[in-house]
C-alpha cells in the first residue's frame, strides 16, 4: 500500500498517466520512429560515388577539394588519398567544371608563369621561367593526347652567340606516362617528335628524345627515321584493301550462279612500294643525207694564178701589142679550190620515267567452288562436280574479275570439291535475369530491401498503434469498440455485479438461467454503452500490470 501510494503522489507518473503526458509520450515516441524511418530511407538512398579525378599531385588535389567544395559537390576519398570520389550523377558536371578552371594542372606551369614578374628580376631568371613556361606548355600539349597520362618535358636551349663555329643545336627530352594497358606506335611517337621540334626554332627532330615510364627509347633512329627496310601500316593497309576487293569481286560474281556459301575465293596481291626514277639519252644511228633535216652549211671557193713572162727592155718595141702578147702565153698556170661543209641533225631521243608508288607486281587469285546440288530420280538431293564447260566458264569469269594480266606473271587457281559444313551449335541465350544480376545491381536491390523491410516494421509494430492511439476512431466505429472493450471489461470488473444481477434476475426471468454467458455478455455491453471511460480505465490497468 506505501509503494503503491508513493507511485500515485508522484508528479512525473501522474503526468504521464493524465490524457496530456499521455499525448506528448505518444508523440514524441512517433517524432523518434519517424526519425528512424527517414534516416533509414536516406541510407537506403544513398548515392553510388565513382571516381571522379586519380593519381594527382598534392598541390592539385588541395586545389581539387576546394573547387568541389564551392560548387557544394560532396566527395569521398580512396585508394588511400589516391583518388577522389563524387556521386555518380556528378561526375562528368564535376570533370567539365574542374576542367575550365584548368584543373588538374598535373604540376605544370605555362606562360601564366610570366604574368607575376617580379620588379628588378635579373635577365637569367627570365630566361629560366621562359624555358620553365615553354615546357609546361609543350608538357600540356603532349597530355592532350588519348593515351599518354602524364608527360614531362626537359629542353636544353644554348645561349645565342654571333660566331658561326660555336654556335650549337637546341635538344629536348620527353618523358612520356602511358595509361595502364596502352602503348604508342610509330605514327604517334613521330607526332610528338615535330610537335616538340615544331614548338622550337632549329630544333631538329633528330634532336629529340622520347622515353617512356620503362624507360623503353621510342625515338630511336632505326625505329622512326629509317623505315626504307619495311612498311607502314599505310601501305599495309593499302595492300589489304587490294586484297579483299579483288576477294569481294570474285564471289559476288561466282555467288548468283553457285548460289551463296558455295564459293571462297582469297587473293594475294604483290605490291612494289619502291620509288624509281629514270632518266636515258638516246642517240639513233644516222639517216642517208635526203632523209636528214640539215642543221647548217658552209661553202668556201678559192682561185690562183701564176704567170712567169719576160718583159723585153723598156723601148718602143717592147711597148707594142705584139710582142706583149707573145710574151704573155710563154708561162701562165690557174689554181682554184672549192671547200664546202654540210652539219645535218642527229636522232636523239631524252626518256625521264617515274614510278609511281605502289604499283601491282602480281595477282595471285585461289578459288574453291562446291559441288553442284541435282535431284535424282527418287527426288533426293545429289552433289556432282562440275563439268569442264562450267569450270571454263569459272575460270573466264574470275580472270575478268581479278583483271588478269597475264604479261604481268598474275596466276589464277579454280578448284571443285565438295564442301564440309559443319552443324551449327546453338548457343543458348542467358536468361534476362543474368544481364541485371550485376554486383553493382545486386548492392543496390539489397540496400533497397533491408531499408524497406525496416520501414514497414517500424510503421507496422511502433507507428501505426501509436497513431490509433492519439487519432480519435471514427463514428461508425465507436459501437464496435465500445461491445469490444465492453466484453473484456464483463469479464473482471463487472464480473460482481454481473452475477448479483444473475441472481436477481434468476427468479424472474427463467429463460436467462438457461443460458447465463449470454445475459453476462448483454450486461457488458449495456455497461460500456453507458460509462465507456470506466472500461477504458480498466484496460489501462491490464496494460500497466
């Protein structure tokens, strides 16, 4: 009875107990599962985080968080520190916004370097941040290509002077770090060798040394600058591209008349990629005179004459006709002499021939045809070879097809057999739960389901009898309450009156002690219908107890 009266004089157990403490309990108890249930939610909804930016310098990934942080982006860390993490539904907004601030900047500095110029820096620290930008710049340049992860570059520019004997060659080294699994070939170790040598003045590509992480030399001179011995995927290709055209045109005209599976035809083509040149002066032998064009002609006639005659003494006789004229025929003698050179045109004839690249040496075509499919008599299929007109005819078309040259040493091969076909195997098709049962999709239908089983216990179990607690029960529903609490409440606290009124009632009415649960469960309920907070009242009770 003492411990019993303590308990009803205490205040905080009587507030509790009164309608007021009762509601507040109640509401902070749903306040509390409400809680639970959302922060389960949110756990259940929680973003699925992927990388967003990896193996960065320590001054970039300072730079990294702060930008995230004013674009109110969340991240995780991983990998150690290594790598950084942002909801998936962020990642690409993230990269294109860290990308116009510059970021990374994979510890490289361009010529923003020479914008925060010190006053009265001396000449030599000029030129030292001018080289430092130069490389940062290239350095970016080079990590703009697909496979290259990193780069770093060295170059090794002499200070410029007016004597021609010590004047000396700028160099460069690069240093390349590839993505895992990628490497570079020919072309694009060559592309970077012009784009650092392009980016110097009189640097050379011969100048320029590439390396890689392994320390592997790429820009050796027998693997880049001397390729006179093999080819290159250009011409590899070219000559593929022969190949399967000349393969294409063979079976698409055999195809109609074979029907489709029945040929298979493979060429190999002889391409010379050499580059000649040739240049000839030939002198034909000479032609008769009337059939020669004269370049030039010269003619040169000469005379002389000689007389030895005896002049008499000067004197009238000697003077006379006569005997000048007698004297004169005693010695007289004529010379001439005709010169005359004729220059005709000589035959002669320049020739200066070019190959061309990549001309077609030799075809060398295979061809395999199947037998022909005929019905015997029974109306059953039979395979029989072809005739000897057929494989002619074969042979013609192919030869059309392939453009066969026979002065050009082309070779053609047609060959009839039956062929072998192997049964198809049917490969079956994985059922449409197994494209879906992923690891990621198995996490996230897993976090879902323990987040939704946990929400609908704590509403079934915790929330959902607090609410009909404090919500008042509907009109139409507070007779049934009322018989239910009525029939337990007959069964203890109007168990006394129940029976005195059995008593009572026994004398008079002989047909109720026929039957007394059901008079007992009338009264019950006539008594909930008159004092229902009594029956509440005891219910309570029962709880408590």
């Amino acid at each position: 009875m003492a411990l019993e009266t303590e308990a009803n004089t205490n205040p905080i157990n009587n507030f509790l107990k009164s309608p007021l403490g009762n509601n507040l309990a109640l509401g902070a108890g749903m306040a509390l599962v409400m809680g639970i249930m959302a922060a389960v939610w949110l756990w259940g909804q929680k973003p699925d985080y992927r990388i967003l930016l990896s193996n960065f310098s320590d001054r970039d990934g300072g730079s990294i968080i702060a930008a995230l942080q004013q674009m109110n982006v969340p991240y995780q860390f991983a990998e150690g520190g290594g790598a950084i993490l942002v909801p998936a539904d962020r990642v690409h907004d993230a990269r294109l916004k860290l990308a116009a601030q510059g970021l990374p900047k994979a510890g490289n500095v361009g010529f923003e370097l020479m914008e925060n110029q010190k006053l009265g820096v001396s000449q030599f620290l000029e030129q030292v941040n001018f080289q430092r930008a130069l490389e940062g710049e290239l350095a970016r340049s080079i990590n703009s290509i697909a496979f290259i992860q990193s780069s770093r570059v060295h170059l090794a520019i002499p200070k410029p002077t007016v004597f021609v004997r010590d004047k000396q060659r700028p160099t460069a080294s690069v240093l390349l770090n590839l993505h895992p699994g990628r490497s570079l070939d020919e072309h694009h170790v060559s592309a970077i060798l012009h784009l650092v040598s392009s980016s110097i003045p009189e640097l050379s590509p011969d100048n320029v040394t590439i390396v890689d992480q392994n320390g592997n030399l790429l820009s050796s001179k027998d693997n880049i600058l001397n390729k006179k011995d093999r080819l290159d995927p250009t011409q590899l290709k070219y000559v593929q591209e022969l190949q399967e055209g000349i393969i294409h045109r063979v079976e698409s005209i055999l195809t109609p008349m074979m029907g489709k599976g029945n040929v298979r035809a493979e060429a190999t083509v002889d391409v010379d990629f050499s580059h000649s040149e040739q240049a000839a002066e030939i002198f034909k032998p000479n032609n008769t005179p009337e059939n020669t064009a004269k370049r030039s002609e010269h003619s040169n006639e000469s005379s002389n004459s000689e007389s030895n005659n005896t002049g008499g003494v000067p004197g009238a006789s000697s003077n006379q006709p006569g005997q000048q004229k007698q004297s004169e025929s005693g010695n007289n003698s004529n010379n001439s002499q005709r010169e005359n050179t004729v220059n005709y045109e000589l035959d002669k004839t320049v020739r200066y021939i070019q190959n061309p690249t990549g001309s077609i040496k030799r075809i060398t075509v295979a061809v395999l045809v199947n037998n022909k499919t005929e019905l015997d008599a029974d109306g059953k299929p039979v395979s029989k070879p072809l005739t000897d007109a057929e494989k002619e005819q074969i042979n013609g078309l192919v030869k059309e097809a392939m453009g066969f040259n026979k002065d050009r040493g082309d070779s053609l091969n047609v060959t009839n057999t039956a062929f072998t076909f192997q049964p198809n195997e049917d490969i079956p098709e994985d059922p449409l739960w197994k494209q879906f049962a992923t690891v990621d999709n198995i996490k996230s239908a897993f976090q879902y389901l323990v987040a939704g089983l946990i929400i609908l216990f704590l509403y079934l179990n915790l929330l959902k009898p607090m609410i009909q607690r404090i919500a008042p029960p509907p009109p139409n529903e507070t007779s049934q309450d009322a018989e239910t609490a009525a029939e337990a409440g007959m069964q203890a606290a109007g168990m006394q009156e129940a029976n005195q009124q059995q008593s009572s009632q026994s004398s008079t009415n002989p047909q109720e002690e026929i039957n007394p649960q059901k008079n007992k469960l009338g009264m019950a309920k006539k008594m909930a219908m008159e004092d229902p907070r009594m029956v509440a009242n005891i219910l309570k009770e029962w709880v408590s107890e």
